[in-house]
C-alpha cells in the first residue's frame, strides 16, 4: 500500500477566504527547528480493532551552503517494515532545500519507489521571478510557492494562537508539476495521549489532494504540539481499506524545550 508516500504528503491542503491570506506562508521567520533536528514516527494500520505497525517515517534538518545559500536542507524517509514488504514495498525519499532567510524552498527532490513503481523529479525554484524548473518542464508559479517538505516546516512557524476554531490558513504548493491552491484548517487545544506519551496539542485538519489512498476533503487530523516546536505528534486518517495512525516516537536537537509533553508512557 502507498500509505508512506502519501504520509509524507499529509499537508496538502485546497482554496481559503482567510482574511490572513498567505502572510503566515510569506515572510514569517523560524522560530521551531534547528540544525541537527531529527523525528521519527511510526506507521500504524487498522482493519477492525487490530492497530499493526506497517512501516516508519524519519524526517532530519541539516545547515548547508547550496548554490551560496545558507539553507535548511530537509529529508524526509518513509519505509514498509519488513514484515509487510512481500506485499508491498515502499522506500520514498523527500528532500527540500529551505532558504535560511525566506522559509521558501530554492530545490526539491522527490525519489520514490513505491511496489515496482518509480517516481523521480528534481524542481528548482526561483522565487524572485515565479518560476519552477522541473525535470519534465519550466513552470510559472505564484509568490511564496511551497513544495511538500518546505510546507510542513514552514507551518510549524505558525502562531495558532491568534486563530479561532474554523480558520483556515491558506498557502500554494507545487507537486507533480501542478500548482495547488491549499488550506491548513485551525480546529483547537486538545489534550491527547499517543503511543509515546501525554500532550497538550494544538489539532488541524487539512484538506487532502484525491489520490489513490486517501479521498480528497477534511478527513485527516493532526495533532501538533502546543509549545514552540510544533511537532506533529499525531496523525490519524481513514484510507480506502481501514485507517493508518501515525504518532511521534522519538526526536533529538529540538530547538526548543517540549514543554507540551506532560508524561511518558
């Protein structure tokens, strides 16, 4: 099943009204992560009453010079465990290129081999005339465009908290040589225990992009935590057959004190 692939994607979200309008995606400086950040997650599958771990998702951000600028560079990697591989093998690769300065991604490569089936795609951005290079073709594309990483990270620098329940904070992201015009919803302040522990989080939905996994609408939700780093600590969504949950299991080099865990389990 292509459920990490699609995990690595899970903040891919469709066209808001917000009266903030894309000054939370243009500008907004980081305050969440740092250099040596690494999380890790892992992939749970339901059918029934049944939760079984299916795979693992490891996502690092490292300080480098890219073509004389200082980034972020950000990988993200998403396997099947090895009990599910005769049926389905997954081993996807992520990588963004995040100016250190702007948030905005100056390259993204996605490198996916999903059963068999490969997908390669190496994108350059140039931000200041609106311009995406990719390996099939040259594209236009609006200010502040994100790529699937670069978003993720660059919400994570969002302040929730001057959002009420229902907001939606919109944001444009390039995938597969596509514009998408996408939203992150605000829903509120939720205490949940996950399979590492208790944490006040903050819970949003996005609206998905229809793929073969996951139907397109506000289905899916995560749970991030309520201090400053912001980290995903839970995502819960259903697919076509059962549902996956995906929670946070380990993390090292935060760049700020989790405050929002309240015990271990």
């Amino acid at each position: 099943m292509r459920m990490l692939s699609k995990l690595l994607t899970t903040l891919l979200l469709f066209l808001s009204v917000c009266a903030f309008a894309q000054t939370d995606f243009c500008g907004t400086k980081n305050t969440s992560f740092q250099d040596g950040e690494k999380l890790n997650f892992k992939v749970y599958y339901n059918m029934g009453r049944i939760w079984i771990g299916a795979g693992e998702a490891n996502f690092t951000a490292t300080k480098e010079v890219f073509e004389g600028k200082n980034v972020y560079h950000v990988v993200g990697d998403g396997q099947t465990s090895h009990s599910y591989e005769w049926f389905y093998k997954v081993r996807d690769k992520y990588e963004s290129y995040i100016d250190i300065e702007t948030m905005l991604p100056v390259k993204f490569i996605r490198n996916v081999n999903e059963g068999g089936f490969r997908i390669y795609n190496n994108v350059t951005f140039n931000q200041s005339i609106g311009q995406a290079v990719s390996t099939k073709g040259v594209y236009n594309v609006p200010k502040c465009i994100q790529d699937v990483l670069s978003a993720i990270y660059y919400a994570r620098n969002i302040d929730y908290n001057k959002y009420k329940p229902g907001d939606k904070i919109p944001f444009n992201m390039f995938l597969d040589d596509q514009t998408y015009n996408l939203y992150i919803k605000y829903i509120g302040k939720e205490t949940i225990t996950t399979k590492y522990g208790t944490f006040n989080t903050i819970k949003i939905i996005p609206l998905l992009i229809e793929g073969t996994i996951f139907s397109g609408g506000e289905k899916m939700m995560i749970w991030v935590t309520d201090d400053n780093n912001h980290i995903p600590v839970r995502i819960d969504s259903p697919i076509i057959v059962g549902s996956i949950k995906v929670d946070l299991m380990g993390y090292d080099k935060l760049r700020n004190p989790l405050t929002s865990l309240l015990s271990r389990k």
